[in-house]
C-alpha cells in the first residue's frame, strides 16, 4: 500500500492542532499551510527482489499572515517537528524524514501580501 498526501495531512493535523492544513490547496486563508505531492523524487528500484521502502515526495507551503517573522516562526516550528521524526503514518512504519533544505525556504509574498515559506522533504516508509 502507497502512503499518499491525505495520509500525511492527517498526522500533521494531529500533531499540530491549531494549524489548518489542506491537501493540494491553501483555500485563500490567510494563515494556513498546503501540503502537495511532489513528483521529483527518485524511483526506488532493487535488484531481484522488491525494495523494502518508498518514497513519499511531498512540499509543505507555509502561507502565514503578513507578518514574516510570525511566517518563519510558523515554519521552522513545522521544520523542527518533522526533522526530529515521525514514526508511522496510516498504521505503516516511517524509516525517515529527509528534509531537502536545511531551513525552510521563502519564497516572497502572494498576491494579498501574504508571507510564504516552503519545507521540501521526503518520507520514506516500510512496504506493505
């Protein structure tokens, strides 16, 4: 079984109670962060035999306010959380929490002024 985007917008939702995260989409709120699959990531292949793990290559877009220091805040609380790990999403065992960044990355401002910060990472989990 894949573990998808819905599957991993349900963990961040649990940990993080008092931020509204949408899957593929930040919904116009003001403050609020997207979670999107990114298609980028290197196929997992092994010889003679079925690979142990996949790869779930995912984006997270902080949209934070128009405060930048509250933005970053927001992000680097979401960076720090998932670099220290996750152990399962859906019932399946999380290997690891790569982040490909080694801060999250600003991006600028949308066109409402609004702050944006994105956290490029991929989790790799044991096959099912």
């Amino acid at each position: 079984m894949m573990l998808t985007v819905s599957d991993f917008v349900q963990v961040l939702k649990a940990k993080y109670p008092n931020i509204k995260f949408f899957n593929g989409c930040i919904n116009k709120n003001e403050k609020c962060v997207g979670v999107y699959a990114r298609g980028n990531a290197t196929p997992i292949s092994a010889i003679g035999t079925e690979s142990s793990y996949k790869v779930l290559p995912v984006t997270l877009l902080v949209h934070w306010g128009e405060n930048s220091n509250d933005c970053e805040t927001t992000a680097n609380t979401l960076y720090e959380g998932l670099e220290a790990g996750i152990n399962t999403i859906n019932n399946t065992r999380v290997i690891q929490v790569q982040m490909l960044d080694s801060t999250p990355v600003g991006i600028g401002r949308d066109d409402n002024n609004i702050c944006e910060m994105t956290l490029r990472i991929n989790i790799f989990y044991e096959r099912r």
